[in-house]
C-alpha cells in the first residue's frame, strides 16, 4: 500500500515548503519558536487596542450608580427615622 517508495528527484529545486519530502530537522522547535513569536504578536497588538479603545459610557454608567447609591441611601436614612 502506499504507490511505492519515494522517486527521484531533482536536488537543486528549492520550495519554502520544503520541497519534494521535505522534513526539516528542528521542525517542532521551529514550530514552538513561531507560535510563541504569533501569541507574542497577538497580545502586543491587544496591548495596542486596549490603550486606544473610547469607552464613552463607563462615565454615563458611574454617575448612575452614585445616583442609584443616593436614593438607596435616603431610603435607608427614612427608613430609620421613622422607626
């Protein structure tokens, strides 16, 4: 099974995906150098994001909660004064 062994095949052509049966020697530490490289990458360009990202409703969102905290509040002061 399988079609046979591998043929002949020219030396000097070159692929950068290796080729005819190209199995490079360091192929996971390659692999494991890139993958770091890219996660590296990756949180860099989030970094990036997260510093130039506008959050236009986090100032809205807080001046409602000291609202909300207030009433709370007067309602509890009430709440005691009258018993």
């Amino acid at each position: 099974m399988g079609g046979g062994g591998q043929y002949p095949y020219p030396k000097y052509v070159w692929s950068p995906t290796g080729g005819w049966w190209g199995r490079p020697a360091a192929w996971k530490a390659n692999t494991a150098v890139l993958g770091v490289a890219m996660l590296g990458a990756a949180y860099l360009v989030g970094l990036a994001g997260e510093a130039r990202a506008e959050r236009p409703f986090i100032d809205a969102q807080r001046e409602i909660n000291k609202r909300a905290q207030a009433i709370k509040a007067k309602a509890e002061a009430e709440a005691q004064a009258a018993s």
